[in-house]
C-alpha cells in the first residue's frame, strides 16, 4: 500500500522535523484507519512556489542531512532519483517528491507533480499545463477558496470539457470546510473518470506542519523502490482506485486560519 499526501509545502516557518514527525505519525493513523496490515509506503508530494526553496537547500545541503525529531534523528538517505529525497528515523520512511506549484496568467494554480523543472508562472493555462506534461510531471488544479468562481471557474471547466486534458487532475485539499457540499468540478471530473487527489496544502502559519501526511489518498500497489516517483506517476495516470483518508478543516479552525493569513503582510504563500 502506498499512502501519499499529495500537496504539501514546507514553509520558511515550520520547523522541517516537525513535519517529519507529523507526516509519520499522520501516516500510521491512516494505516490503521484503513487497516493496513502490511507495511506501506508514505509519500509526501511537495509543490513547491518560486519563494520556497526547501528541495535547493536540501540538495546544498544547506538545511543539513540530519534533523533531531521527537522520537530519533532524522536522516537523509540516497536515492536513484533526482526527483525523490528520503529521509528515515528509526523504521519510519518518508519519500519526499519534488513538485512544483505554478500561477497561471488566469491566477489560477497549477501543481506539477514529479518534477524539479524550471517551470515558468504568469503562462496560459494551456501553455502551463503544456509545460509540465512536456517536463513529465503530473498536472493537478488544486481547488482553492474563492478560485473557481466566476471567469477562473469557467477555465477549470474549459479544462474538464477538453479530452486533450485528460490527463489533469483535480485536487482536494484538507483547507476545505469538512461539512457542505463538495465543488461542482469535482463531481463533473469524476463523472467523467477523472482523479481528485486529496493532499494537506498546510498554510505559511506556525503550526500547520503538523498537518502534514492528515490529509491524502492510499493506493493498494507497491512502489519500484529504485524509482518510486516514476512508479507513483504510473499509477495515477492509470486511473487505479484509491481511498481518500483523513479530515478536512473544522469551521472554526477555517475561520481562524483565514483571518490569520489576511493579517500576514505579505498575504498566503503557497
């Protein structure tokens, strides 16, 4: 089984072995939740903006190659991929995926699953989801509050309506109000055989790193270990059923977070 949080930021602000610790101990919960009874592997998707640079200064080395968790050292291991980092304390594993979250000239967000490229913001929306699919990468519009309404909404159904976008997800996110119905392109995207991928998105606010890994889907395959990012973008891309676990945001935790990030000088990152 491969559980995998597909969105998830690394802040300037969260402390990186916090989010180790709060991606395992999500991950255990959600195996048991959904009784796992072998092992599982756990991928974190990172989809990075052009502010955050978490995989650069794990790739100078700059954020170091050890962090002290709360039950271990964490430590960074090889891998045969340029796209996949791994870290591991004690038996725990995490398989961090680089990714890249995009804007487009619609302001609408664009993540590309699976790959480090030097991918460009303020494009078309067509010209950016060209971009990531000619880099390899899997392309998903993550919903957003407030982001599909209106004229940015009739381009997320333009995009749906399209059968040379077939391959373009759509994601959930766990800053989505638990209660209420879910957004309308969902429904059309899975009427027409289309994944929603659920990921944390966890926000530029102290404390949200534990979020990370609470929010995700699990797949019943296992990964290439040699090549788990090329695996995993096989899978999705193959339509395979997955379980969607964790919880999305309670209301009154949404509403603080909102207020929060309004008060932010420089407005939500990410």
């Amino acid at each position: 089984m491969v559980l995998v949080d597909g969105h998830v930021h690394i802040h300037d602000c969260f402390s990186v072995p916090r989010v180790f610790d709060a991606a395992a101990a999500n991950f255990a919960t959600a195996a048991r939740a959904l009784r796992s009874r072998g092992g599982y592997d756990a991928v974190l998707c990172l989809a990075e903006s052009d502010k955050e640079h978490f995989l650069d200064g794990l790739r100078s080395r700059r954020l170091g190659r050890v962090w002290r968790g709360r039950h271990g050292y964490w430590e960074l291991e090889p891998s045969s991929e340029s796209e996949t980092f791994v870290v591991r304390c004690g038996s725990a594993r995490l398989r961090v995926i680089a990714g890249r979250q995009l804007v487009t000239r619609e302001r609408l967000e664009v993540l590309a699953l699976g790959t480090a490229a030097p991918l460009r913001d303020g494009e078309p929306m067509e010209a950016t989801l060209s971009a990531v699919r000619d880099a390899g990468g899997a392309a998903v519009l993550p919903w957003g509050v407030g982001k599909w309404l209106g004229a940015r909404g009739a381009v997320v159904a333009r995009v749906l309506a399209d059968p040379g976008w077939r391959d373009v997800f759509l994601g959930d996110n766990g800053n989505r109000l638990d209660v209420g119905p879910e957004p309308a392109h969902f429904r059309v995207a899975r009427r027409a055989g289309r994944c929603v991928l659920p990921g944390s998105d966890p926000l530029p606010l102290p404390g949200e790193e534990a979020r990370v890994g609470g929010y995700g889907f699990a797949v019943d395959v296992a990964l290439d270990p040699l090549r788990p990012t090329a695996a995993l973008l096989a899978v999705l891309r193959s339509g395979a059923p997955f379980a969607a676990f964790g919880r999305r945001e309670r209301l009154v935790r949404f509403v603080g977070n909102q207020l929060a990030l309004r008060r932010r000088p420089s407005g939500r990152r990410g």
